[in-house]
C-alpha cells in the first residue's frame, strides 16, 4: 500500500529555517543538498511508515506519533509524523538534540 505523504506549515517552516541557516553558515549548495536529503526521507513514508518507532513523547502527548531520523551524528533529524488511514501527516523536521516537543508545538 502506497500512502499519501502531507506535511504541516509548521514542519515546512522548519524544513525553511533549517535551510537558511545551513545557507548562512555553509553555503547555498550544502542547504540544497540538506532539503533534497530530508524531502527524501520525507517521501520514503509512503511505504511502510509502521516500520518507523513510536515518538519518545507519543504518550505525554496523547498522540500516534511516530519518528523517522535521518542524517547522521551530529546533524540527526527528527522527522515526527502520525498515520491515518492512508495518509501520512508530518508534523515537525526537528534536530534530535532539541527537546521532546509539547502539545503547542504540534
């Protein structure tokens, strides 16, 4: 089974800033890469987005959340996101260094 893959204006603002900053620090070609690596692994959740492990902080929050890291040590991001029925729906592209996120930030 195939999922849609949809992600929130709040996980493209992080997508946007962490690609700036990255532009900023680095150069325009290492951002470039940066968003063509994490929309990749974005879009791998259209298959089997169960094999992903549940979310740290699924439980404080109430949430299926589940978690998709991508990078490596120590530029590791969490891609956290739920499923739907047939819909994946990311919710934030985080640093794994940050804290567990809050209900407000969702």
């Amino acid at each position: 089974m195939t999922f849609l893959v949809r992600t929130t204006q709040k996980a493209e603002g992080d997508v946007e800033r962490t690609a700036s900053w990255i532009r900023r620090h680095n150069s325009s070609e290492s951002a470039s890469r940066w968003v063509a690596r994490i929309r990749k692994a974005i879009l791998s959740l259209s298959h089997r987005p169960e094999r992903c492990p549940e979310a740290d902080e699924a439980a404080s929050l109430g949430l299926d959340l589940r978690v998709l890291l991508s990078g490596k040590k120590p530029h590791v991001y969490r891609i956290l996101f739920t499923i739907s029925k047939d819909t994946v729906i990311v919710y934030r592209v985080l640093l794994a260094a940050r804290d567990w996120l809050q209900s407000d930030d969702l």
